[in-house]
C-alpha cells in the first residue's frame, strides 16, 4: 500500500500544500518546522481538512473536496503515534496497550496483547504506569497501542525526538521491523533527515 496526497492545508491564516505520490514502506516527511509536517499526519487521519484536494491510502479514497469525500476518522483506521505519545497517565501500560485493541474494529483484530507486547519487548512493564518509563519505553508503549488498533497504516509524529542516539537507533530499528513484519505503509515526521534517510523508502522534503 501507498500514500497518495495532493492537498492544500490551513493552519491559522497560513495555507501551503502537500505533494506526495505513492510509494510503498515508510515514508519519511522532513524539513523545519512550520512547513505543515504534522498538519499532513493529522489531514490524513482525519483530525484536520484540508481546503481543498484529495488523500488515498493503498486505493481507498479517504479525503476528496471534488467528490465530497471525508472519512471520518475512525473509518480511516490509522495507527497515530503522536509527537508527545499521549499515554494516559492514570492507566498502566497493559491497559493503555488494551485501550488501542478495545477501539479497533473486532473483525480487524489481528494482533493481540502478548504477541505486540513479545514484539516490542514491553512485556516486563505492563504493570508499570507512564510516569515510570524511560523515553525509549514509553516511544515502544504508544507504538504498541497504536499497532493494537488494527491500524490499515502508521503516522508516526517526530518518533526520534527526545531521545539519545542509543535509543533512537533502537526505535528506528523497531520501525524498520514493523514495515517488515506486518506490510503496513508508514508516514512519519521527523527533523532527523541524516538518520531516517537510513529507514525510510522515500523521503519527501517540506
């Protein structure tokens, strides 16, 4: 599958457009800030409209002004990893993972809690809460809710930042395992362009 994105975004009293034409694998959107990065991850899973164009993953038509088209965003199925992750503190790792499972549609379960736990080697922190993870735990945890979803595709929102190069070269691992175990389309932001050039199958500057 494949991101196919021809839009023209509003932030405020800005407005600029997004171009990028499908390929397969992950899919990395770099540049400085401002250049409407995350507006794009969020246009595509339905939390922004854009002004005008048209958004398709892997064929299905998501957003299209001409054809009035809007999926809302539980239609589209996206697994969201957002910049500042969103773990809920008051619940334990296990039950933010399940948060993610409970939200999916049952008949696109196919994961579950221990393979996604195994998977990303968060099995021992299932009773712990948010507060106590490291970075690069808590990076993994919002990854596994966001896998537990049943996500058609995965929008990833600066996954490297604010962690050590040890621990961005483990996430970016991770992500490269999970493009190739699962076949999802990856969309991710990121001002590190030296080191997702490594990761990504095409990287589309903003």
């Amino acid at each position: 599958m494949s991101f196919e994105i021809d839009v023209v975004l509003a932030r405020g009293e800005r407005e600029f457009a997004v171009r990028v034409a499908g390929a397969a694998g992950i899919t990395a959107l770099v540049g400085p800030s401002g250049q409407g990065k995350t507006s794009t991850l969020d246009a595509v899973a339905g939390l922004l409209r854009p002004v005008s164009g048209r958004i398709a993953v892997g064929g299905t038509v998501l957003f299209d002004a001409g054809q009035g088209i809007d999926l809302p965003p539980h239609a589209r199925a996206a697994g969201y990893v957002f910049q500042d992750l969103r773990l809920f503190p008051h619940l334990t790792v296990r039950d933010n993972l399940l948060f993610g499972w409970r939200h999916a549609a049952p008949d696109r379960r196919v994961l579950g809690l221990d393979e996604v736990a195994g998977f990303l080697d968060i099995a021992p922190l299932l009773g712990r809460r948010p507060h106590t993870l490291s970075g690069g735990e808590a990076q993994r945890v919002a990854i596994g809710r966001a896998l537990l979803s049943a996500p058609r595709f995965l929008l990833m929102d600066e996954p490297l930042t604010a962690l050590d190069p040890a621990r961005r070269e483990g996430v970016m691992a991770l992500i490269g395992r999970i493009r190739d175990a699962f076949a999802l389309p990856v969309l991710l932001v990121s001002h590190q362009q030296d080191e997702v050039a490594r990761l990504a199958d095409r990287i589309v500057a903003l």
